[in-house]
C-alpha cells in the first residue's frame, strides 16, 4: 500500500535523499513515516484530521 505512493519530504529538512525527517504521503489520507526506516511503521490520518493538524501547527 504504503510503497505505490508518493512520498515527500518537508523542504525544512533539506529534502534530500540523506537527509532525516519524516515523510507525508497525501492521496484519499494521508500517511506519515520515519525517512530513516522507510519500511517501518506508517501513521494514517483521514483527510479531515491531517488538514486540522496542519491548520493547528
């Protein structure tokens, strides 16, 4: 699921291939992972709840 994405990187963190942050995959949700274990766990959030957390922050 998570592999067939796009994956970004917030332009804060360089975006660069070695650079650390986390990543955010915006489709019908959006998903949250670590750039450093990209196979690892992936946070989901509903559209609804992504837009007021960035509204939030």
């Amino acid at each position: 699921m998570s592999q067939d994405r796009t994956w970004r990187k917030s332009s804060y963190s360089g975006g660069t291939e070695d650079s650390s942050c986390v990543e955010v995959s915006l489709a019908h949700d959006a998903l949250v992972r670590d750039s450093k274990n990209q196979a690892g766990e992936v946070l989901a959030f509903s559209t609804s709840a992504w837009r007021t957390f960035i509204a939030t922050v």
